[in-house]
C-alpha cells in the first residue's frame, strides 16, 4: 500500500521524553501513596497487637476463674497453652485457655507478662514495647499495655 506523497511513514513506539514523563508521574504517586501506605501498615501492627492483649487477658482470666490466682511470672503465658510443671502447679488446671500457642507480637517478640504486676499489684502487667523494643515512644515504637497507660520500667 502506497501512502500520498504529502504523508511520510511515522515510526511506532515511545519517545524518551515520553518515557521521562511516565516515570515522572509514577515517582510523584509513589511519593504521595507511600507514606500512607506504611502508616497503615505502623497502624495495622498497633491494632493487632490490642487484640492479641485483649484475647490475652481473657485466657488469663478463664485461666484465673479455674486456678484462683493467675499464672505467676515464672510460669508465664506458656501456662495458658500447657500445663505448669513447677511446684506451685495449678491443680484445677483445665486449659489449654488458646486454640494456638501464646503468639508473638507483631514486631516478633513475646509479650512482657509480670505477674503480679507494676501497675497491678492485685493482677498482672501485659504489654509489648512496640516496634522499638523499648520502653516509651511514640507512633509505632509506643508500648501497648493491657492497662492502657504507658509502662514505667
């Protein structure tokens, strides 16, 4: 097929300036989503580190219905999944009180368990330190305490 002779045949393709913008508008939407995205993700690890607190806390107070007292800090949370061997072992003892194993918090460490505790002489402490590992902080270093206020260590 012949073009007119006013026509000349025009290369396909992307030019360089083409290619320049499009990274150009990718960069500038990864720069505006991205914050966004990993504080939902800083978010996500805070509010799932709640819920593990509260379910918890309520296998330790099933746990405390059945035994009179709640595990000790020797004996930990593991006491919710298996049977304490110790020599203070609970006698009514009717667990496990979790379907799976005491889980890790988010950021992959076990969950602080002082029994009695600090800030609840008469109960006991549960928290994790955050993304951190340490006590205090904001965001998502901030401790998240089944008490709700922060820990004083």
């Amino acid at each position: 097929m012949s073009l007119p002779p006013n026509m000349t045949r025009r290369a396909s393709g992307f030019t360089l300036l083409e290619l320049l913008v499009v990274l150009a508008i990718i960069a500038t939407l990864v720069a505006v989503v991205a914050p966004s995205i990993f504080r939902n993700v800083g978010d996500a690890k805070a509010d799932a580190a709640k819920s593990q607190l509260e379910i918890l806390s309520l296998a330790l107070d099933a746990y405390r219905i059945d035994n009179d007292a709640y595990p000790t800090t020797a004996q930990g949370l593991e006491a919710l999944w298996t049977k304490p061997a110790l020599a203070n072992a609970p006698r009514n003892w009717r667990g496990p009180y979790l379907r799976k194993d005491v889980p890790l918090d988010p950021w992959g460490r076990p969950y602080v368990y002082v029994a009695p505790g600090l800030e609840n002489p008469t109960g006991y402490d549960l928290y994790t330190l955050g993304r951190d590992g340490k006590a205090g902080g904001s965001d998502e270093d901030a401790d998240i305490t089944s008490w709700g206020g922060p820990v004083h260590q």
